[in-house]
C-alpha cells in the first residue's frame, strides 16, 4: 500500500514539476511565435473594457490593424519618445528607468511604473489587467519570448495597433480616424504627440480636446522625436 502511494506521490509531483511547465512553455512558445506572423485583433483588455462599459450605450470598441508600413513614422517616434525612449537598446526592460523609480520611492515619493514598451505590449496582447506579482511574473516571461522571438520591428507594430489610445479607442488606425478623421498614415507630428501623451491615462485625456497641460506635454514630446 505504502509503495503504490508512494508512486502516485512520485507521478503527481513529476506532473508538477516536469510535465505542467513543459506543456506551459510549448503551448506559450507557440502562441508567441503565431503572433509574429499573424494580425493580433483582439486583446484581453478589449475584453474588459467591454465589460466595464456594458451599460453604456455610447461605447464601441474601434479597431482597425495596420501593418507598420502603413502607420506614420511620426506615430512611431512619438509613442518611442513618450514611453521608451530607450526602446531601441534595452532588452524589453529598462533598467536605469527601474532603478531610478525605486530610488525615487525610497526618498518618500509615489511609486512609478517604468514599463517600457516591450512589457506594455506583453500585458496587452497575453494577460488581463491586474497588479500581484505572479502577474508581473507572467508579464517579465512574455517580454522576454516576444523581445527573442518578435524583435524590435514587430513589437512597435503591435503595440502601435493595440494600445488603448481613447475610449474604445485601440490602436493609432482607429485614433487617427476617430479623433483626428484622417489615417495613421497621415498623421501629422503634432497629432501623434497629442495621441501619445494620452497614453498614460488614455480615458480621462483626449488627443483632440487636449487641455493646456496636454498642449504642453504633446510638445515636450514632439521636441524629443
């Protein structure tokens, strides 16, 4: 009795210990080297945010992909400049940005994200919204495969597609249409820094009702491009 107890102890924790995370890091693996061919059209916070605005008749969900090729490069450089301005040379985390939000929370001030644009378009595209730290964990995992796996290219163009950039507002399409009823391809340097200087609180800002301390920020943006 002893014995057979013993084996299905010794099954179970070969389940957890090898099986569970082998099928995990397949299954994930896949998933990621799916998306660096295939349009992303719906993200988890699409989702939610349809649920959060179920009662609210005004509310659609706005999103047209574009290839990156077919977005201003003006988008690019304004979103680059406003949310990672070391985009180009980090490997999906920033660490002199890290460092420096907890030397600021260690004086006594609030502590700031310091998520760079790889790991923005981690949780966007792989998880639901949330703070614990297995979320963090999940997100540090995801950054990594899409930062090997996607590249520098191909993690711009999704982020440029999915990001929340308005009330029901997902990607610089759909901002450039609703707000400024033009094409991502047309957009100016001045619109895409007032899109991109919504992008830390796209649903109480907006690009084209911008508010003095917007104006100032879109320009302080589009100094830095």
């Amino acid at each position: 009795m002893k014995r057979k107890k013993g084996k299905r102890y010794s099954k179970l924790l070969r389940w957890i210990l090898l099986y569970i995370p082998l099928w995990f890091i397949g299954i994930t693996v896949s998933w990621v080297v799916l998306l660096r061919w295939v349009p992303v059209y719906y993200t988890p916070l699409m989702a939610v945010r349809s649920w959060e605005f179920r009662n609210d008749s005004t509310y659609h969900t706005y999103k047209t992909w574009k290839p990156l090729e077919k977005i201003s490069t003006n988008m690019a450089k304004a979103v680059v400049a406003s949310e990672d301005a070391r985009f180009y040379t980090h490997n999906g985390f920033d660490w002199i940005e890290i460092e420096k939000a907890v030397k600021e929370h260690q004086r006594g001030k609030r502590l700031r994200g310091a998520s760079t644009i790889s790991q923005q378009t981690a949780k966007n595209v792989f998880l639901f919204p949330g703070r614990s730290w297995v979320r963090k964990g999940f997100e540090a995992y995801f950054t990594f495969l899409i930062e090997k796996i996607w590249g520098k290219e191909r993690i711009l163009e999704v982020y440029l597609n999915v990001a929340e950039m308005g009330k029901g507002i997902f990607g610089a399409e759909a901002a450039a249409e609703r707000l400024f009823n033009t094409r991502a391809s047309k957009l100016s340097s001045r619109q895409s820094a007032l899109i991109a200087a919504c992008l830390p609180n796209p649903l109480q800002r907006k690009a084209n009702k911008p508010t003095p301390y917007l104006l100032k920020r879109a320009g302080e943006i589009e100094r830095n491009f």
